[in-house]
C-alpha cells in the first residue's frame, strides 16, 4: 500500500473493537427503548403509574448516555477522527451522543407527571398528566431508538471502511513485484 493511503486508514484491529463497541451499546439501547414500557398489553395507561419504574428508566437512560458520550469523546481524541471516514463516524458519533442526553429528562418527566398523577383527585388534571406523562416516556424511548440508529450507522461506516482495506490489500498482493522476462529462445544475452 502507498503511504498516503496508509495514513488515511484505521487498523483494523482497532476497527473491529470499535464495531464490536459500537454494535454492543446499539444493542442495548434498542433493547432498553424496546423493555422500558409505560403501556399495558391493551395499550393503556396503568391506573397507578410506578413513579419508581419510571425513575428508573431516566437512571438508567444517563447511564447509557454517558456511556455514548464517552466513546464519542474517545473517538474523538483518536488521530482516527480526521480520516475520511473517522470524520463520517464522529459525525454518527455526535449526533447518538446528543440523542441520548434527550433521553434521560423526558424519563424524568414522565416520572414527575407519575407523582403528580397519583396525588391528582381533578379528572381534567389527571386527564392532562396522563398524556404529558405518555408523551415524555415515548420521546424518552424514541430518543434511545434514534441513538441506536446512529451507532448502527457508525458501526456501518467503519465496515464499510474495513472492507476497503481489505479491497487495497487484494490489489497490493496482485501487482507485487514484476516477474522476470521470459529468456529468449536460442538467443545470446547482451
């Protein structure tokens, strides 16, 4: 491989650790936006929300946003980020890390509207929290599934990357060192 084109790639073995990072916290948010329900079966509102629960999931929301941005601010610190396509990955990157901060406070909302709700006896009022409280938990969970999204697009990217190097090394191996002439036939060497 040419120098230049050397400098413009990542190894691979870093690659392939960052996929595997990129695809294990991708799973886990999708998996948390899918588990982390306010619903019933039936699609309703629980009559006595669990102020708890919802607390919970906005815990646990922080905690899986903090993990994005520190890989984010890992990548970014990286010589890796000024590639062509470390600067697609970063960009993937920034915009998970800013859709998981969104996450945790309309957890935290929907939980406030929880407390509230259970200590609400106005129908209109009850009526008013219980909606608020249904759309911030499914903000709250879109937010994760977006995030998802992005880190599956990084992961992709750097596939995508890594299948390239893998394309420039079947070239290098071809055009290797050029064969000897053939000796000509009957004739004498000069």
């Amino acid at each position: 491989m040419k120098p230049d084109f050397q400098r413009a790639l990542i190894p691979s073995d870093e690659v392939l650790h960052l996929i595997g990072a990129l695809n294990a916290m991708k799973d886990e948010l999708l998996n948390a936006a899918q588990q982390w329900e306010l619903l019933d079966e039936n699609g309703h509102v629980p009559a006595t929300p669990s102020y708890t629960a919802l607390l919970q999931h906005a815990t646990d929301a922080q905690d899986l946003s903090r993990d994005v941005l520190r890989l984010s601010a890992d990548f970014a610190r990286s010589p890796h980020h000024t590639t062509r396509a470390g600067t697609t990955v970063l960009k993937h990157l920034g915009t998970a890390a800013t859709m998981s901060s969104h996450a945790a406070p309309h957890f935290t909302e929907s939980a406030e509207c929880a407390l509230a709700l259970s200590r609400s006896a106005n129908p209109t009022d009850r009526h008013y929290l219980a909606n608020r409280m249904v759309i911030d938990h499914a903000s709250a969970r879109a937010f994760l599934r977006r995030t998802s999204e992005s880190l599956r697009d990084a992961a992709k990217e750097l596939d995508d990357h890594l299948g390239f190097q893998r394309f420039l090394e079947t070239l290098t191996r071809q055009e290797g060192p050029p064969a000897p002439p053939p000796p000509r036939p009957g004739g004498r060497h000069r």
